[in-house]
C-alpha cells in the first residue's frame, strides 16, 4: 500500500519535541511529533510505501532505533490518515 500527500502543508517548528503543521488544503492546524513531521514532508514529495519510508529516514536515526521505528510506522501513518494529512492510495 502506498501513501502520499495530497497537498502540503506548512510546518512550524516551535524547537521542541512536536511540530504544528498547518493543512492548506482543510485549513486545520496539528501538532504532531518531529518525526510524523519528517514522514509528512517525505509524502509531500513523492509516494511511498512503509518499507520505502524506513529506507528513506534509516539515514536520519541510530541503527539500534529502526526496529522501533519499523514498529511505529504503521500507528504513526493510521493516525496522520485519520486527522487527513497522509492518504493511501
């Protein structure tokens, strides 16, 4: 299954661990972690699978964190599909 971003959003980066990312296209605002931010802006680019998301974000994390990320990845896309950030397509 692949995953995309429809229309990008702006990000807002308050140097903290959470982001707010405002949606152009629904007008809502988000605070979402960091790392939903880096997949938001990954999406927004081209679209992706989750094995295709790991590869591209494996460069960015510590070797011993990949396994939790691999885990995570799924949640953390079901709850970006569920404010309407990420669609699956």
């Amino acid at each position: 299954m692949k995953y995309r971003v429809e229309v990008p959003g702006r990000f807002h980066d308050c140097g903290e661990e959470s982001v707010v990312y405002f949606d152009l296209q629904s007008g809502d605002t988000h605070l979402v972690s960091d790392f939903a931010a880096h997949i938001i802006a990954l999406l927004a680019d081209r679209t992706m699978d989750i094995q295709e998301l790991v590869t591209a974000v494996a460069p960015d994390i510590e070797a011993d964190d990949l396994p939790a990320l691999t885990e995570a990845l799924p949640d953390i896309l079901a709850e970006l599909i569920s404010l309407e950030i990420v669609e699956q397509g």
